[in-house]
C-alpha cells in the first residue's frame, strides 16, 4: 500500500519543477547572448534574429538589442511595438 503525500510533498516536486524551469531559462538566456556576443556579425558573416511572437514583444527586443542581434520578425499586427520598442533600446542603450 503506498503512503499519500500530503499538500508539503506536492508544494515541494512545484517548488523544485519551478526551480529546474528558471534555471533552463536562464541558462537558455545566458547561452543566447553568449552566442551573440561571440560570434561575428556583419555583412558577409552570421546573421542572428529571432521570429516569431518573442519578436514582437519590447522586453525581447530590448534583451535582442542588448545582446547585439539587429534583426526580429513578427506578425505584421505587432510590427509597430516592435518598432518602437527598438527605437526606444535605441535611445535607452545607444550601441557604439
């Protein structure tokens, strides 16, 4: 017969799943703009963006624009976030 674990044991395996999550992102995060900043960009080498929904969201085109991506895609309903949001990276965080 197996022992039920009470509400402590479920809170504890969230706390952990919660944990193990921020974790990957985090590392996910640090991986991205580690690959960002080392490998070379410009014309005739590797161009690096995102698409998608993240691309249309000012928070990710902040962090894209810090990490020194100059490219994102969107649907064309967020296009005008997006550009303001990278205008104002821009202005807050000017790349030299």
């Amino acid at each position: 017969m197996r022992r039920q674990q009470g509400s402590r044991g479920g809170s504890r395996r969230w706390l952990v799943n919660l944990t193990l999550l921020l974790a990957t992102l985090l590392v996910c995060v640090l991986g991205l703009e580690l690959v960002c900043r080392l490998l070379p960009t410009g014309p005739d080498k590797t161009q690096l963006n995102i698409c998608g929904e993240h691309g249309g969201e000012p928070n990710s085109v902040e962090f894209c624009h810090l990490a020194g991506m100059n490219y994102v895609s969107c649907s064309p309903f967020r296009v005008p976030i997006a550009r303001l949001a990278a205008a104002q990276a821009q202005i807050n965080h000017p790349r030299t």
